[in-house]
C-alpha cells in the first residue's frame, strides 16, 4: 500500500488511531476536523481515499459525502459510525459511500476495507486508461472506426484544426460529436490548454449563465464563495458547447457578445476581463429551422458556424460496426473482469444489420448487456439479438418485430422506458445518482445496478 489519505473527523482519539494504523500500512494520512476543513483539503490534495465520521461539528457527514461524490465521483469514501447509528451509515452506502464502519475500529477490519476499497478504486483507474488508449487519446480511426466516412471527418477535423475558426458539428444523438471536438482541440495548437465540456441541456437554465461565465460571492442566493466559470476554466483552450440549440435566447445573446468581444463577465463582477477560447458546438437539432422560427438567433449561428462538421449515422457506415463492437468488447472485458475473448461471427452479423437509431452509443449499450449476461468465453448472436431495438422510422417499425413474442416485445419496451426514465432524470440532477435515485423513489444500490446493466454513466451527464 501507500499515498495519501484524508481522514474528516473531529475524535482526537479516533484520528490517533488512524494515523498510526494507516501509517504503519505506507500511508500520508491527512487530518481534517470539520466537513468545511475536509472538502477543501480533499479538493487541494487529491487523496486516493477518504474515511468520513458521520457526525461533524459543522454538518452531517452525509452532507460532506455528497459534495466529496459531486466533485469525484470515483473517490471510494468509508464511513465512520457509532453502533447506534448503523442505520445512518447503510443510508450513506446508497449516497455512495464505499462501506462503513463502527467504533471502537477494529484495526485489522479498518485495513481489509481500505485495501478493497482501493483496490476497486484501482480497477476503475486501469479502465479509465484502457477508455483513454481505446478512445480519447487516439485517433477518430480508432475512436470511431476505419470506414471512408470517418476518413473524411477525420479530414476535415485536420483542415480546421490548423485555424482557429469556430466550428459545428451536426450529427444525430449517439454518433460521436464530442470526440470530434475532442479530436479538433487535439490537433490544435490549443492542445496543452483545457477542453472544457458543457452539455446546454442538463444545466438548469436559472444556473447555466453562472456555469458558463462564472460568479462573485454574494452575486445571489446561495452564492457563498466565488466560481469560475466555464469559460475561464478553459482559457487558452477549447469550449465544448453540446446541444448548443437549448441555450436560452437571452443567454444567447450574452454568448454573442462574448465571443465578438473576447471580454467575459462574470455575474455580480463590475468589470469583464479578456478571454482567449475557441468554440466548438454541437447539436442533434435542425439550428437553421430553429433560426427560422425565431428560437435561435441568426447572428449567433453564423458566428458559431465558421466551419461545419456533418458526422454521419452509424447505419450509414456499417463497415465500422465490427470495429466499435470489438472495441467496447474489450473495455467492458476489463471492467467487469470477464474473460470473454471476442464477439462471434453471426453475432457481428446480427449487429451489422441492426439499423441502430441510437447509433455508437445504442451499440455500446447492447454490447455491455451482452457482456455483462454472457457466461460463455465468446458472445454470441442470441447475447446481442437480446438487446437488439427496433429504430422507430417511419417503413421500419413492423420488418424489426417480425419473430419477436409478445414477452421480447413487452421486455424491449420496458428496458427502454427505464433506460429513458434515468436519462432524463440524471439529466436534470446533473449525474447525481443519489439525488436521482431519491427522484426515482428507489435505493442508490438498485439504481446503480440498473445503470449498469442499461450501459448509462452518471458522469455523461455531470456538467
């Protein structure tokens, strides 16, 4: 063992014991004596683990338990609670709590559950990694496959990479509109600044100016500390703006002049001060339509479409299915630690011919459905055809029902209302699955399964 651990607890004695158990184990134990304390500690130190007392003088360490999960949401935290408050301390498990644990510790126990927990930690680590080798930190060809059609994305990305122009990309839900930005700020010259992401529509709309441009403290209600928004996070770099069509009209206009005067103003600040970003924005929606009808200013669309990407549908490159396939094989392999070696001729077929209107992502769900239900060391057909969906187009629907039974059909329909229920609901809680959980009226456990046998990731949907 070894690295550093953040302890938040306000026992001396309990902080004692820690600090030599730990120690003794290879440990820089850190010590926090409020939650106010350990936040900021954990936020400047970035420790590997944190074990959290449920009482603070301060708050509740439940409280302290969902700002640490809001700003990692992979950090394992363990609980820490006396005998009468267990109930409190399985509560804090469905806020994300790794375990807990009651005092008196008992030193060898306060080990065995620091080692799973990191060794949890770890595991999701070598799958960020293997996310990182397989996906961003390659090229569109791997990323996205190595048919023409990406060929020529990959193309234009080059061309405008070299400029700075503000760019578009138009694709539907699903066909991978972030790593094209991601791709665009990569072979910039912007490469070593920031990339900063933010999704439109999963931000209220009473916080998005505040997300976007920043605050000063007191600017309103709950503003106790000043924020840095977005755009000055990613100084020198890149603005992601996914589903640029749901900004506000008044927000709009304040992106508008932004951008023309490379002067940003937070809210509740006297003065602006300089800005140097690029702009690249995406949309599933028809932005020419949108300006038509009033709803997206003309001025602003041209200013954002200096360049425009078109990516299209998976079901137009078919050639690139096996490949993605293969490849989300191999990250949910190591995730779940399955030893499944490859996807089966005739299950790569069924894929080829599904017409998936849910493109990339669709095909990453069935993919680790299948995995996740498969006890063989190879997929096959019937573990993809399971979780096969019908594309809702118009001429399409009946032709993809053909063979199934009223229970397939029944099935399909209801994973799907699921799977749409815990979108929308993580989209508005910003990918915080203990609030969604208590939106959904269900535990964070049950949630936590559902989501991963669905393929959906809390932090998708986190701003």
């Amino acid at each position: 063992m070894g690295g550093t651990l953040l302890v938040i607890d306000d026992d001396p004695a309990s902080c004692r014991l820690l600090g030599a158990v730990l120690g003794q184990q290879g440990f820089e134990v850190l010590v926090a004596h409020d939650g106010k304390t350990g936040v900021e500690l954990c936020r400047r130190r970035k420790p590997l683990l944190v074990v959290l007392d449920l009482h603070l003088p301060d708050t509740n360490g439940i409280d302290v338990l969902d700002e640490l999960r809001q700003d990692a949401e992979n950090l394992p935290v363990v609980m820490l609670t006396a005998h009468a408050d267990v109930k409190t301390a399985v509560r804090a498990t469905r806020h994300g709590a790794f375990d807990y644990l009651t005092k008196p510790l008992d030193a060898d126990e306060l080990i065995v559950v620091i080692g799973r927990a990191l060794e949890t930690r770890a595991l999701k680590c070598e799958v960020a990694e293997l996310r990182q080798r397989l996906g961003a930190g390659g090229t569109l060809a791997l990323q996205m496959g190595p048919s023409a059609e990406v060929a020529a994305v990959a193309e234009q990305v080059r061309v405008v990479a070299e400029t700075d122009f503000s760019v578009v990309v138009l694709g539907e839900t699903g066909t991978g509109k972030e790593l094209v930005a991601q791709a665009v700020h990569r072979e910039s010259e912007r490469r070593s600044a920031p990339f900063v992401a933010v999704d439109c529509g999963a931000i209220p709309e009473a916080l998005l100016e505040s997300e976007l441009f920043g605050h000063e403290k007191g600017a309103f209600t709950g503003a106790d500390r000043r924020r840095e928004g977005r755009f000055r996070v990613a100084q020198g770099g890149t603005v992601f703006l996914d589903e640029v069509g749901n900004l506000p009209l008044g927000l709009q206009a304040k992106l508008l002049r932004v951008l023309e005067s490379r002067q940003v103003q937070s809210v509740g600040a006297a003065r602006s001060t300089s800005l140097d970003v690029r702009i690249v924005a995406a949309t599933n929606d028809d932005l020419p339509g949108r300006v038509g009808a009033g709803k997206f200013r003309a001025d602003l669309f041209f200013r954002l479409a200096q360049y425009t990407i078109t990516l299209p549908p998976l079901r137009e490159r078919a050639s690139d299915i096996a490949h993605l396939a293969r490849r989300f094989l191999e990250e949910v392999r190591v995730e779940l630690r399955r030893p499944i070696r490859e996807l089966s001729t005739d299950a790569v077929a069924a894929l080829e011919r599904h017409p998936w209107p849910g493109n990339v992502r669709e095909l990453r769900n069935v993919i680790r459905q299948a995995v996740l239900e498969s006890r063989e060391d190879v997929v096959r057909r019937p573990h993809v055809q399971k979780f096969l969906r019908q594309a809702a187009t118009p001429g399409n629907t009946e032709a993809g029902l053909v063979g199934q039974s009223l229970k397939e059909r029944a099935d399909a329909a209801a994973r799907e209302a699921e799977r749409l229920a815990i979108c929308e609901t993580l989209r508005t809680t910003l990918g915080n699955k203990s609030r969604a959980a208590r939106a959904l009226s269900t535990d964070y456990k049950t949630l936590h399964l559902k989501m991963k046998a669905l393929g959906i990731r809390a932090r998708d949907f986190s701003p």
